[in-house]
C-alpha cells in the first residue's frame, strides 16, 4: 500500500521497527560492554539506528494527517519532553534502588522491543480525516 508521495507504509514500519529493535540490541550490549571503548562503539550504534525511527516519525504525521501535521508534531514534542523529564528523574531514582546502571540499560532495552512490537502490529500510513465526524 503507497499513499500519495509513494511511500509505502509497510517499508517505513520497517525502518521505524529496526529504530527500535537495534537500538535495544545495543543497549544490551552496552550494558555487558567490558570496556570504554566497546561501550562508546554500542552507544554510537545505539543512536545511529535510532534515527531511522526519528525519520519515519516525522513522515507518518504528515502521512496520516497531513493538514495537521504541525499540530501532532507540537503535541508529539511535548510529550516528549515530558517523558524526557521524569525518565531522567526516574533513572536517578532506579540506580539507587538497583545501585548499578546497567539495570536501566536493560529496562530501556526492554522498553524498546515492547514499543517495537506494538507498533509493528498498529503502525499505518492511512490518512486520517480529522474533519468527517465520526457517527
């Protein structure tokens, strides 16, 4: 299925899918890394395959709503924030309780494969017309 640019939705959940999955493999081995150098290397990794779920962020909005696109990014955005904001909070907190930081990597590892299969299972590229109402 392609919408109006010819971009497939399924490719671009697959992309989005491998920002999420490889990033959470390399936190692993982060976690694991014996020295700085590796570790760094997994880092490296880590964000580097996180841009492909960044990219396709920005182009599903304009995708599923592109009249609103600004809109949902704002929203998006500030969500983020917000996550960004208490999860810093929330790591502090975490290593005291655990008293070790590879701990947080594999949670966030974690949190990455689960955020991987659920959009894997709802991602779309449908337009959604936010002026029909519903009903």
């Amino acid at each position: 299925m392609t919408n109006e640019h010819g971009m497939s939705g399924v490719s671009l959940g697959g992309f989005k899918t491998v920002g999420f999955v490889g990033p959470g493999l390399c936190l692993i081995g982060l976690a694991t890394a014996k020295n700085p150098s590796l570790g760094s290397a997994w880092l490296t990794l880590a964000f580097g395959l996180k841009s492909f779920s960044h990219s396709c962020f920005l182009v599903n909005l304009q995708e599923i709503a592109p009249q609103y696109s600004g809109v949902l990014h704002g929203i998006s955005n500030t969500a983020g924030t917000l996550d960004a904001i208490i999860g810093t909070i929330g790591v502090g907190f975490f290593v005291e309780l655990v008293g070790s930081f590879p701990g947080i990597l594999l949670l966030t590892s974690l949190l990455y494969f689960l955020v991987a299969i659920f959009y894997f299972l709802y991602y779309t590229g449908e337009i959604v017309n936010f002026d029909d109402p519903v009903g």
